[in-house]
C-alpha cells in the first residue's frame, strides 16, 4: 500500500471506500476489523487534512469600488457543522 501522506485527494478516498466496504462485509476477524478501522482513520485524518489545505489556497474575487481585487476565501460560519 502505497504511504497515506503522499496520497492524493483521489488516492485517498478511493482507498477510504475500498476500506468501508471491506469493514462492511461480515466475513472479516475482530483482528482485521481493527486494523482496517484505524487505516480508515488515518486515511479520515488525511483527507481533511489535505482538504484544509486547498480550502486555504481558495481565493474569491471580490467586486470593491468598481476595482476587482483576490481576498483569501473564508467559510462561510455555519456552527461548526460541516
């Protein structure tokens, strides 16, 4: 398996579905249920890790006296919930 931390966005949740249907089929041990469950973390904790970084990068053209200028994209506050 490829590392997790050099994996791309698209590498990353393709592994993370492969990995949620494997926890999903019945036929796995308590053993390899765990391991597959901390893998799925560690590929969660990775993806909005790289996701926070492209959120970071977004940048919006804002319209201010008739002049276009880039201001750092801000989420929108919305409680927390995602």
């Amino acid at each position: 398996m490829k590392d997790i931390e050099s994996m791309t966005l698209e590498e990353t949740m393709e592994k993370l579905e492969d990995t949620v249907a494997k926890l999903e089929s019945a036929a796995l041990s308590l053993e390899k249920s765990m391991e597959l469950f901390e893998i799925g973390v560690k590929l969660t904790t990775h993806a909005q890790a790289l996701l926070d970084g492209y959120t970071k990068r977004i940048t919006v053209l804002k319209k201010e006296n008739d002049a276009l200028t880039e201001a750092e994209w801000e989420a929108p506050d919305d409680g927390g919930l995602a």
